[in-house]
C-alpha cells in the first residue's frame, strides 16, 4: 500500500472513534434504529443533490450489502451502545477486526495463516478481561449485541469489497437509498417513541446526531468504502485499530468517562491480538 493510501486510510477509523464515542448522547436519547434512519436519510438527499454518477453496482449486490452492513449492524450496535459506556463500546467493537479478516478469507479467498488464528484468540482474551475484570462489569447483554454488531459489520465491509463496483460515494449513496427503507420498515415495527424524541431532543441532542452522521457515517464510508476498492481486507483492517485509541482518548476528554486498570489491560491485550492479526507481528504461514 501506497504512503499515501495509508494517510488516506487514518480518516476513516479517526471519523468511527469521535463518531462512535458521540453517538452515545444521541442514542441515549434517540431510538436506535431511528437513529440511524434520521442519518440515512440526511446522507441519502446529500448523495442525491451531489452525486450524478449511476450506481452500477447489481440492485441484488445493494441489497445484501446494505442489509447487513446498514441495518441489522446499526440496530445492534446502537442497542448495545445504550447500555455500556463508550470507552467499554470502543474496546469490544474490536473485534470485528479479525473478524474481517476471517470473513475476507472465507468469502473473498484472501489468505489466511497461524498468525491470524493466533491473533485472533489473543484478541478474544482482552475482550474477556475488558467484560470479566471490572468492579463494575459492563452488562453481557448489551456487550454481546456489540460483538453481534461486529461480525455484521465485517461481513457488510467484505461483500462491498467484493461485490461493488462503485467508488466510494457512490457506493454510500446505493447503501442510503436502499438502507432508508429497510430502516423505516424495522423502526415502525420494533420501535415506539419517535416523534417525542424529536420533539424533546435539546441541542446537545441534535449537535451529537449531527457530528454522528456527518463524520461518523457520511465522511468515514466515503474513505473506507474507496480504500476497499484499491486494497484487500487484510491491508484495510489494520486501520480499524486506530478507532480504539481515538474513542478512548474522545469518552475520557468529552464525555467525562474513566478507565479501569482491568480496561487498560485488556485493551492492551486486545490491541496486541489485532496487531498479530494484522501483521504487524510476523511471521506469516499459510493455512491454505
């Protein structure tokens, strides 16, 4: 990869840090998936006033995409956002790391080794620390739809790696248009409050929903969804790491939250899991 691809790269999970830690008063207050509805929709009318290009992306390619990787990811991650704190959010959506990488090599065909089983199980041992070693436990549940979230995630970001056929900003326009219904059907159904969160929300409310869907989603899926159109998962995913640090640093410095020494052991083990996922800790040995 290119040093300039790599500076290109840090935008993405720098936007999914500050985003992610902001969320958290949004969503607090907002009903999850109408949430994420409010911010489809403002990206769908920006992507329609701004971007002429055709979507050539298959509609059946779309739709598998945005299923996973808008909807179902965005409900339980914001499910389990309301009830942990950012910084134990941060820690545990990490593993939607290796979880790409597994995922890129059983749908893509990108290779896989020792290592990254290896780095794998280390990373699911600092997550295990992050749930099991505070005075204070984060709730399993809401835990557990973040891990949920993760392998979502992931296997949304493989399939637009391997089925789109978009740059990045068309991509994030065909993923809006097509997430925006899925969203309104799955908010009308499983959700009750609407209209009273809109009109109680305050401006701290609107400002965090704002900041959410402008870096949050709209400029970190225009970088993320172009860098997968010149890399391979296993060369993409490596970036991801930077979101931990950067949401940490934004819940402790905005939000006023603390991390535990069990949280900071943790994370260092689940950093030290990714990094052998990743490679930054050879060696490579290839399983097939």
């Amino acid at each position: 990869m290119k040093f300039r691809t790599q500076l290109f790269a840090l935008a993405a999970p720098v936007c999914w840090g500050t985003g992610l830690t902001l969320a958290k008063p949004a969503v607090t207050h907002f009903p999850p998936l109408f949430m994420m509805l409010l911010v489809y929709v403002g990206i769908a009318l920006v992507s329609l006033l701004t971007v002429r290009e055709k979507i050539k992306t298959p509609l059946v390619s779309v739709l598998l995409i945005s299923v996973f990787a808008v909807t179902i990811q965005g409900a339980f991650l914001f499910w389990g956002l309301r009830g942990v704190e950012a910084t134990a959010a941060n820690l545990v959506l990490q593993t939607q790391v290796p979880m790409a990488v597994l995922l890129g090599w059983f749908i893509a065909d990108e290779a896989l080794d020792r290592r990254k089983l290896l780095g794998t199980a280390i990373a699911l041992v600092g997550v295990a620390i992050v749930i099991g070693l505070p005075v204070q436990r984060p709730a399993l549940l809401p835990v557990a739809l973040i891990v949920i979230s993760g392998f979502f995630w992931a296997l949304g970001q493989v399939l637009a790696h391997k089925l789109s056929r978009d740059s990045g900003i068309v991509l994030l326009k065909a993923n809006a248009l097509m997430g925006v219904p899925q969203l309104v059907l799955a908010t009308a159904l499983l959700e009750t409050g609407q209209w009273e969160s809109i009109t109680s929300a305050g401006p701290v409310e609107w400002a965090t929903l704002a900041f959410v869907a402008f870096v949050g989603f709209y400029l970190a899926y225009i970088v993320w969804f172009s860098l997968l159109r010149r890399c391979r998962m296993d060369e993409a995913a490596p970036f991801v790491l930077l979101m931990t640090p950067v949401g940490l640093l934004t819940a402790v410095f905005v939000l006023g939250e603390t991390m535990s020494g069990a949280q900071l052991l943790g994370a260092a083990v689940l950093l030290i899991g990714l990094a052998i996922v990743n490679g930054f800790i050879p060696p490579k040995q290839k399983l097939a």
